[in-house]
C-alpha cells in the first residue's frame, strides 16, 4: 500500500473562497489520520471523499482557531454519522477542556469514546504506535506551545523469491513468515541458505512530516532529517522576516533552508498570509535553496515515496 496526502486547506487564519485553513487527510499502511482541523474540514473532507469512519487518530498542532475550530463541528457529525468506535485527539493540554466545555454547553451527546492524549513535553516523542506506524512529536516555536508530527512507516517484510524458494522441499508454508523477517533458513543436513538468496528487499518505508505554525527553527532539522515529503509554514516572503519573527512564522526561503538542511525528498510550502495573491511567489524563494518545493493543491492526493 502506498502512502497518500490530501492537503484539504492550507492558508493562514481566515478562510477564503478558494481555500481553507489547515487540515489534511493521510493515507499510510491502511491508516488514516486527520492533522488538525481547522474550519470547514468536514465539507473538505466530504469534497475529498474521504470515508469519515476510516478516521481513528486525530493530530492538532496547537489551540489556534485556524487549527482546531472545525473539531467540534466534526465530532458532532461522527455522532450524527452513527459512529461507536473510539476516537484518539492528540492535542496541546488544554484540548479536552474546550472540547468538552463545548460539548457541555451545546448539550452535545457523543455517542462513541473520545480519548484525549494531551501533550505538553518541549522534546521530541513518541506518541503513537502500532505494527506498522509511528508518530512523534516536532516541537516547534510559535506564540502558544505547538507540535508538528511526523509519520514514519516502520521497516517493511522481505518478499519472498518463490523461484528460488521452490528448489527447496523443506521448506515449508509456515516457514514464510520467517523469511519475510530476514531470518535464514537451515535444512536438515545443517546447511545454511542465507536469507538473502530466498527472499528479495522490501518496499521502501517512507516518512512524513508536518511542521505548522513556527519560527524558524533548526533543532527540527535532527527529527526530519531525510523525509521524503516535508510540509512547512511558509507565511510571508523573506523581505518580511522581522513580522514572520513577530508573530511566530517563517518564511519561504527559512523553509526552503530547513528543507534542504534535513535532506528531505520534497518541500510543500503551506499556511500563506492572504496578503499575497499571486502563491507562486512562494515557490521562486524557496527554490532558489531548494529546488524541489511546490505549492499544495487542495483536495489532489500527493503520494510519498
């Protein structure tokens, strides 16, 4: 299974005709994450036909309204919806609070399990896992306490070489599962065939990372280091730095240095001031250090690879 992202809104804090705040949808080893959930994500998420049961893990980078106002509405529909199974928010401390405040004052009755996972540690951790995912934490420096995730498949099996496999009786069916995790096979006579002879590599694992809202920052550059896709702030051009600094931003040419400093795949550049009109403006700053940035493009998949 391949891994997808659709950037279902992406400019800064207020909506637009033809765009949305920050949410995205990601497609990794048949999980689906939602990272945050800013207003209207629901009709985004309905636009981008993305199956809302499918969503079990929800990931907001801070209490900013252009990050989290839709969640609410969204929760609400999942009832509607005839959701019963639990809900994981990974979310800044204080996000349970005004969930639930919310949905005591609006009488609003769940129906299914919300678990909160309230994060509040200024380093790096892990705070998902299961057989085939993990995600950690990216802190960042922005006005209020934020994290980025990053989404990293873990090491994949071995496929089998059946070819190669077949010129051996001994070994058996139950013996596969063996194989695709790298261990050699022994037969009877106590020769050894090395695992690489009976099996091929596995498909790359790939990595993604989302970094929002945040000043330029370089302790990053150690956590994404090689990603294959990298999503970064970029809210104003460089020739407004000290306003980027001022409210906790960077800029395009910043992302671009973050981006090549780690050595990542690719750069989307994201979360753009609606002073500018023109977005590709973004783009010939950026590239001008890192050649491989491109602008999102709502609701379209971008595979990782």
């Amino acid at each position: 299974m391949s891994a997808h992202l659709t950037i279902l809104g992406y400019n800064s804090a207020i909506p637009t005709v033809n765009s949305s705040p920050t949410a995205q949808f990601l497609e990794m080893e048949e999980r689906h994450f939602l990272i945050d959930c800013g207003e209207g994500t629901q009709v985004q998420l309905r636009k981008a036909k993305a199956r809302f049961s499918k969503i079990n893990h929800i990931f907001i980078s801070h209490l900013h309204g252009d990050h989290c106002f839709g969640l609410p509405g969204l929760i609400a529909s999942f009832r509607l919806l005839g959701r019963e199974t639990p809900i994981h928010i990974y979310g800044p401390k204080g996000i349970q609070e005004m969930l639930e405040t919310i949905f005591r004052l609006t009488d609003t009755h769940k129906g299914f399990e919300v678990v909160y996972h309230e994060l509040d540690s200024k380093k790096s951790e892990v705070i998902y896992e299961d057989s085939r995912i993990e995600v950690s934490t990216i802190p960042l420096d922005h006005r209020v306490y934020c994290n980025g995730y990053l989404f990293r498949e873990k090491p994949k099996d071995r496929h089998l070489n059946m070819a190669e496999i077949s010129k051996y009786p001994e070994i058996e069916t139950c013996d596969y599962h063996n194989l695709k995790r790298g261990k050699d096979f022994v037969l009877s006579d106590g020769y050894v065939l090395k695992n690489e002879t009976l099996t091929n590599d596995p498909t790359k694992s790939v990595s993604y990372a989302f970094c929002s809202d945040t000043r330029y920052l370089e302790s990053i550059v150690p956590i994404i280091e090689g990603v294959d896709v990298l999503y970064h702030e970029a809210t104003f051009l460089h020739d407004l730095k000290k306003m980027a600094d001022y409210t906790g931003h960077t800029t395009a040419l910043e992302a671009a240095r973050i981006a090549r400093k780690a050595g990542v795949g690719k750069l989307i550049l994201g979360h753009f001031s609606n002073r500018y009109h023109d977005l590709s403006v973004f783009t010939k700053e950026a590239r001008e250090v890192f050649a491989e940035t491109y602008l999102p493009v709502a609701l379209q998949p971008v595979e990782i690879k």
